[in-house]
C-alpha cells in the first residue's frame, strides 16, 4: 500500500480531485523526497541482511587467530 501511494504521478492526483495545481506541486515534492527516504531505508536493510558470507569469514578469521 505504501508503494502505491508514493508512486502516484501529478496526473493521477489531479484524478484524485486534487485540483489546485500549487496542492499538487507540493504534494508531488513531498511524494518524491518520501520515496527517496523510502528506497534509501530500503536498502539499507538488505544491505544489512544480505551478506552473509561477511559473517561466516569473519567467524572463521577468528577462529584461525585463536586457534594459533
């Protein structure tokens, strides 16, 4: 749903009923920097959960310096 919202064009707010062409203006600005904000946190997070074969060599670095 949030997807949806945020990716609305100026045409499909005018749709919408939003009519005053200033309105829409600042809502347009406001949608972009959401979308920014959003796609930003995004992938943050997989870059936070995805690599996992950081971990696994990390823990077998440690593993070998103990081990010494």
């Amino acid at each position: 749903m949030t997807q949806d919202i945020l990716s609305l064009s100026e045409k499909e707010l005018k749709s919408l009923g939003v009519k005053n062409n200033s309105h829409r203006t600042r809502m347009m600005t406001s949608l972009i920097l959401l979308r920014d904000k959003y796609d930003r946190a995004d992938s943050l997070i997989r870059s936070v959960t995805a690599p996992s074969s950081v971990r696994h060599s990390l823990v077998h670095s440690r593993e070998s310096v103990h081990s010494r």
